[in-house]
C-alpha cells in the first residue's frame, strides 16, 4: 500500500518565489505529480535569489530554491505566444489541480483565470495563492510574507518589546510563505476529497494575509475580546510572575533552558529532584498555587542558581526524566542536529541536500521527494508525454515558446 494518498494527482504550477511554490513542494511530498510551469527565458526568479542577510549561495543547489520546489518537473514555458498558450492548456487538460499566484491583471493578460481553465477542463481545481485575498480593493495588489503575512497581519507588532524602536523581523526567509503554503496545500487536499465525493471542484483561496492572522487568531480573539493589548515582556524577562516553572533558565555554558510547567505543584518537587535541590521538594512555601504564586521571585533565583552550575549537555541527559516539558533554546544549526528530529526524520535527504520534510507523515513514514529541477530540465519529456513529435518539439523551440 501507497503511504502517498495524493499518488496519481496530477498539479500544474504556474507560480513564482515562495509561497504558492512552496504549496506544490507539499503536494508532491504527498505524492503528487507537481509540473512547474516556468518562464522560458528568465525563469522562476527566485532562482536568481543569492544572497540572503549575511548568508550568500555560490553555484547549485541552491536551498533558496530548493526548498519551495523539491520533488518537482520543471518546464520553460513562454504562455505569451500562441503556441505556449497551446501547450499550457494541454497541460492544464490532463491536470487535476490548476496552482497558481499570478495576480488578477496578469491572469487576465495570459487568459489563465478561472473560466479559461475550465474551457478546456471543466473539472479541474483552481487553487489561487495570494497577498490579501480574492475581495476587497487591494485583491490585485501583490506583496511578500513580510508584508501581508508579518508586518500587517500583527506578528512583528506583538513581538517587538516596547522598549525597541521599529521592529523584530521574521526569524528567516519564506517563514510566512512556508507556512501559508502548506495552508494552501491543506485547502488543495480538502477540495480533491470534495470532487472526489461530490463530483465538483473548488476554487481555492489562500493569502499571506490570511495565514498570518491564522497564526495569531488566538491573541487576536484575546486582545479583541478584552480590546486590550498584550505588553510583551523584554527579552530578558522570559517568565512568568507567577510560576517559576514557565521561565528561561541560563546554563554555566551560556545555553537557555525553557520550562513550560502549567501546572506548578504537579512539578515541583520532580524539579527540585531533578537539579539537586531535593531539600526544597516538600517546602510548603511551593506546596499550593497560591504560595508558588508568592515566592515565585524566590524560587527562580534557587533554581536558576542550581541550573548555571552545569552546562546544557549535562542538563539534556538529566532531564531525560523529566517529567514536565522543556526545551533547550537552539539555533537552526543545533535544531537540524536533534535526535528527536532525526529520529522522526523531519530533515530528509533530496538530492544532494538535506531538506526539512513537510510536517505531514503518512503511514509514519517520511517523504522520499527528490530534488527540485533545474530550470526548464524536464521540458523535452513533458512535451513527448503531450504527445508531441520531435519535429514540433523543435518548431515550438524555434518560435520561443519552450526552453
């Protein structure tokens, strides 16, 4: 049996950089056959994205491109002419998912919008990936995940301490756009699951803007519910006033430890035990909500005075049985490094780098998709599939309208 349920389902993407992108990389993890439709000339410019902060990409692969289009075929496509337009369409025939983050203007200028797919396939799902949104007056405007999906949508505002001028920017490039892709792909799944059982297909909507206030809808009902904001603290205060286990604790090798421990009096005393303050795991100064509430101050000085004396590895293999969660505080290096990732194998081998797989398994199973293809690499292929002969093969070549 297949631990691929979308094996069989055929996606043409007409997309660039990362977000719908990142969408059909989901998609043939899935199982999907994920063709990418790319400009004949130029290409997917992300491609062209080298440099990132102070992280610069010499030769291939190249992550910023790889990430977002694992698992993919790729074809050079000029849909601007006649005869590309012609083979767009053949391709948008045989397909089950239409993907696409073209704006209104420019689907309208190629005549790839709803309607003109479904000319020539009635039933095809037309999955649309966008700024903000399909209504309102800014639909035909486009943007980036720092834009629609950070800045507007209220990360950066709620997690810049007042104390900083401006604000923090995302952790990474394409955070929003990863998750709002696999936002995308999830509503892609729902809508095959409904032609499956009903026989109809869907438009499928997404947005950066959308996904953004998706990822802060609990503090967004909170803070509307009260109209209040919340006031986050500075960075250096990473705790609770009230509980001494929900802080951040610093190592004697300058590494952090998070405890997370809702539930004070249920972990105290393994705690103390744990960090070799067993004197203290009786202590009626700890024993009710109400007491650890008021000698929280106090308690965090013991424990934090009891946690620096030892470096983190030490701490990891101790905590071990630990029975409250906690989590060392780790960079992207030493979180590629995690056992517990390794183990659960949610980096995986594609081509010749390593990349994070899609945090969806099946069958407890990880993807297995391949690299992402170069520019335009399988185009020959994909025309023969259409059925095409060499001799038109090379006539739409001539003409400029494949790679």
């Amino acid at each position: 049996m297949s631990n691929k349920p979308l094996e069989g389902v055929r996606v043409l993407e007409v997309a660039m950089y990362g977000f719908v992108p990142s969408a059909g990389a989901v998609l043939a993890e899935w199982g999907a056959e994920v063709i990418k439709v790319e400009h004949a000339v130029t290409g997917d410019p992300q491609r062209g994205l080298r440099q990132t902060g102070s992280l610069r990409v010499e030769g291939d692969p190249n992550p910023n491109i790889e990430h977002a289009n694992r698992g993919k075929r790729s074809i050079g496509l000029q849909m601007g002419t006649p005869e590309g337009r012609e083979v767009l369409l053949e391709l948008a025939r045989r397909a089950d998912v239409f993907l696409t983050s073209f704006l209104p203007g420019h689907r309208a200028k190629f005549d790839i919008d709803v309607d003109a797919i479904r000319a020539v396939n009635p039933n095809i799902i037309y999955a649309r990936g966008s700024a903000f949104g399909p209504r309102g007056e800014e639909a035909v405007k486009g943007g980036y995940d720092m834009t629609a999906f950070w800045c507007r949508a209220g990360t950066a505002a709620s997690i810049t301490p007042d104390a900083i001028d401006g604000m923090i920017g995302p952790p990474g490039p394409a955070y929003g756009d990863t998750i709002s892709g696999t936002n995308l792909a999830g509503g892609i799944a729902a809508a095959l699951f409904r032609r499956e059982r009903t026989g109809e297909p869907s438009v499928v909507d997404v947005s950066l803007l959308g996904s953004g206030l998706w990822a802060m809808g609990h503090l967004i009902a909170l803070t509307s519910h009260l109209d209040e904001l919340l006031v986050n603290p500075p960075p250096t205060a990473a705790g609770s006033p009230i509980n001494p286990l929900v802080h951040l604790y610093a190592t004697s090798d300058d590494r952090y430890i998070s405890f997370v421990m809702m539930q004070p009096t249920k972990f105290w005393a393994d705690v103390c035990r744990h960090v070799g303050l067993d004197e203290l795991a009786d202590d009626p100064r700890w024993a009710t909500a109400e007491s650890v509430a008021e000698h929280t101050d106090e308690a965090v000085e013991l424990i934090g005075a009891a946690i620096a004396k030892r470096p983190l590895a030490e701490w990891s293999e101790q905590f071990a049985t630990l029975a409250g969660p906690w989590a060392p505080v780790q960079d992207t290096l030493q979180a590629a490094q995690d056992h517990q990732v390794r183990a659960n194998e949610y980096i995986i081998q594609a081509g010749e780098l390593e990349l994070v797989a899609n945090p969806v398994q099946f069958d407890v199973t990880a993807p297995d998709p391949g690299p992402a293809p170069g520019f335009a690499e399988q185009t020959d292929e994909i025309l023969l599939e259409l059925g095409l002969d060499w001799d038109r093969i090379i006539e739409l070549k001539t003409v400029g309208a494949v790679t």
